[in-house]
C-alpha cells in the first residue's frame, strides 16, 4: 500500500440563457452551463495502488513519490507436504481397494500445481503476535469472525538485518501484521518542490486538506505491506503420481493432443473434499463464466470500434440504421475473435466460419451504411476519437 495524494475535482456553474434564432427566422430561448469554477480538493492516505500526480492542478504541493522497492508479489509454496489418510483408491468410481485401517499415505505436491492458486479457498492476513496467540476477542468478533492467521513474533528475529531493512528501512510496526517504510526526501528533492510551488503559486496557498494531510499519520511516499495467505486444511487434488529419487510427488498431467490440436496440462487443487467429475465440472463452470464476461465486454468495444473502422472506409456508421449498427458490431466482434481462435487453438472449420461470416456481414453494412466524405482515413479516424 501507498500513502498518496489523491485529487478530487469539483465544477460550479451558473445557468444562462441566451436567444437562438434559427433558419426560418424563429427564436427560441434556451439555457446553458456559464461561469463554471473548477475546485481541487486534495487528500492523503493509504492506496493500494501509486497515482501519478504530475497532472495534478498543484503538482509540487502534492507531490507522489513513485518509489515501490516492494511491489505486491505472489510466492507459491515449494514443500508443501499432502497427507492421504487410509481411505484411499485410485478409481473415483472403484472403492475396493480403499482400506480406512492402511497407515497415511504423504507426498510432495509439485509447485507449479499451485500456480493457479486454490479453488475456493479466500486469502488471510497473517499477523505476527508475541508466542503466536491470538488476542483476546472483541466485542466485535462475536459478529465478524476473526480469520487472521497468528504467527510467533520470534520468526521476524532476523528483519532489522534484512536486506529490506537495510536498504529501505523496513520495521514491523503491527497494527494488523504491517511492515512500514517511511519516505526520506533528499535536500535537492526538497529544493526542487519548494521552486516547483513557487511556480505553480502554491507556496503559501494551503487548503483544509493541506492541514489535515500535515497532521495525518503517514507522508507520502511511505510504504508499507503485509502478508496473505491461502492455507486450507482440506483439499482435492487432480494430477499424475511420479516417483522420482525414492519420493512421491503430484504433477500436471500432460494431455498428448489430437491431430492438429495442441498438448495441454491438467493440475487442480480445490479447497474442500471433491470428487474428480466434480473437479472438473466446477473447472469448466468457471472457465465458461470467465469466456461470458470477457466476451461480452469485447462485444461493447466492438460496438465503438467498428464506427472507427467505419470511418476508415469512409462509412458513417453512427448515422446509419440499427440494423447496420448491429452489422457492423458482430462482424467487427466475429473476425476479431475468429483471429485469436486461430491463434491459440489453431485452425478448424468453427474458426474458419466465424471468420467467414464476421467478412460477410461486414460486407454487408459496407454496402448499407452511410456514405461518408472521401479524404485521408487517418484523418477521418483522429477526428472520430476527437468527437
């Protein structure tokens, strides 16, 4: 997380009126925004994202340092251990060869099993306690229960020599498991802002904002972050057993392709216990709702795309019929999405056909749409966006 400014703008204006005579000598009366004053508000606190003040109204008076020397990172356990207990078979469907009084069976899960994280299973903070108790539980806690993860305040015993405390005076602070690095302004910086105010006329001129970001408790530029967690008790696991060096471990599984088909690999870990079909239903359902939505949202793009394009082959698609509207979208939407089936998948008769049919139909509101002015396509595209 960052401490930084953030601007926020306000607009006043007054409402006018002013007479408007049209064509076939008619007057009417009609009203209109004037005088309009713009207002910047500013204020300071912690975001999990940087912003860039440089387009600020006042850039030097509140000025966000972009330093990050501990950008948010996703660490995949390397050894984690799975502990099958005796009721175990290697047919989902078959349990003959179950036996609950076999001793636990513990192997390796391969980390790249991981890399899709754990189905299911949300993040928790962890937070570093002294013994690793938790603390006694609010008044709150008996509605919103507490999922923090407590680790021994002792495992941080090495933090003030670490190179994160070394070079970027990294502490523990706490207060929810934060580690806490405060920004440190060379002379030269500071010099430069105090001339950059006094351009922008900003060196005396403080707002109530200004104040209450002198009295918050974090400058900007500070740094601070915290660990998450995924650590269920309790998962499903679909992959290959090997044995390598005498060790069992859980990997991907290859699936060799079909024809022209590409190979692919299999490996899904899901909190909770679950059957394979299951697994892979529950797999297919999210991939389904993924491929909905990003297409959905590509189908509004192509929306406004393809009056760009239109006005690269001199068509006014905007002022033609709804019909040529929805022509040109799905054709735009079809060739688009035609291409990159052919590049991830490759090619094969659906993929020919979506393009074949997005070709068609752009050919159609071609032929239908509004002829527009012949000139410099280019030219014709800026000035769409412009509009």
């Amino acid at each position: 997380e960052y401490c930084q400014w953030q601007e926020i703008q306000s607009q006043d204006c007054q409402t006018c009126k002013r007479t408007v005579k049209a064509r076939d000598g008619s007057t009417k009366e009609e009203s209109y925004q004037c005088n309009c004053i713009t207002t910047y508000n500013y204020i300071k606190g912690w975001k999990k994202f940087k912003i860039d003040s440089l387009l600020f109204n006042q850039p030097g008076a509140h000025h966000n340092p972009q330093r990050d020397p501990m950008p948010s990172t996703t660490f995949v356990g390397e050894d984690v251990t799975l502990e099958f207990d005796g009721d175990v078979c290697n047919d989902d469907n078959d349990k003959s060869n179950s036996d609950p009084t076999s001793p636990s069976v513990s192997t390796k899960l391969d980390p790249t099993m991981l890399s899709n994280g754990v189905r299911n299973q949300p993040w928790r903070n962890v937070d570093f306690v002294p013994q690793g108790k938790a603390p006694p539980p609010s008044f709150f806690s008996r509605y919103f229960s507490d999922r923090t993860r407590y680790e021994p305040l002792q495992l941080l015993k090495n933090t003030p020599t670490s190179p994160a405390a070394i070079e970027d005076n990294f502490v523990y602070v706490g207060q929810g498991g934060y580690f806490f690095s405060p920004y440190e302004s060379s002379t030269a910086s500071k010099l430069f802002n105090y001339f950059a105010q006094y351009l922008e006329g900003s060196l005396f001129d403080y707002q109530l904002g200004d104040l209450v970001g002198a009295l918050a408790s974090c400058t900007a530029g500070d740094i601070r972050f915290y660990y998450s967690v995924k650590d269920p008790n309790e998962i499903s696991v679909l992959g290959q057993v090997r044995e390598a060096n005498g060790a069992v471990q859980i990997t991907p599984r290859v699936l060799q392709g079909v024809g022209n088909e590409k190979d692919s690999s299999i490996g899904l870990v899901h909190s909770g216990k679950h059957s394979a079909q299951d697994m892979l239903l529950a797999e297919d359902s999210d991939s389904r709702f993924k491929a909905t939505v990003m297409r959905a949202i590509f189908f509004l793009w192509s929306i406004a795309a393809s009056r760009l394009v239109g006005v690269a082959f001199a068509r006014e698609i905007g002022d033609s019929s709804l019909s040529v509207k929805i022509e040109a979208a799905i054709s735009l939407f079809a060739v688009l999405i035609g291409w990159l089936w052919l590049i991830i998948w490759g090619s094969s008769v659906h993929t020919y056909g979506l393009i074949i049919t997005g070709l068609f139909l752009a050919h159609l509101s071609y032929n239908s749409a509004v002829k527009k002015g012949s000139g410099r396509w280019y030219i014709a595209v800026w000035s769409k966006i412009a509009q």
